[in-house]
C-alpha cells in the first residue's frame, strides 16, 4: 500500500498474492488516479473495474 500512495498509475508486474490480494477500494483511497496495467493478468478485470478502475491487462 505505500507503494501506490498518490500514484497515477499502478503497474503489476508479479503474481505475488501480496499484490494479487490486494482489495481495489482499498488501494483505491491511496491512489491519485484509478489506473492499473496488469502486465501478468493476475487480477480480475470485473472486480477492479466495478471498483472504478480502468482496467488494463497486457495481451487482453
């Protein structure tokens, strides 16, 4: 969570259930902006867009 603190963009690059399991409306209240690129699409693409992200995974 400190890492995404005021971010414009979240990128995930790892599969690590640390990340993986983190809730959206929770990392939500952190960010600047509602933006992720899933680079190993290990997120659920629904979930993080009913939360209000834009939602992008890499080769979808």
């Amino acid at each position: 969570e400190e890492a995404v603190t005021g971010a414009d963009i979240v990128v995930l690059i790892t599969e690590w259930p640390e990340f993986t399991a983190l809730n959206p409306d929770t990392v939500g209240s952190l960010v600047a902006q509602r933006v992720v690129i899933d680079g190993r699409n290990a997120l659920d693409p629904h979930t993080w867009t009913t939360a209000g992200w834009r939602y992008r995974g890499l080769g979808r």
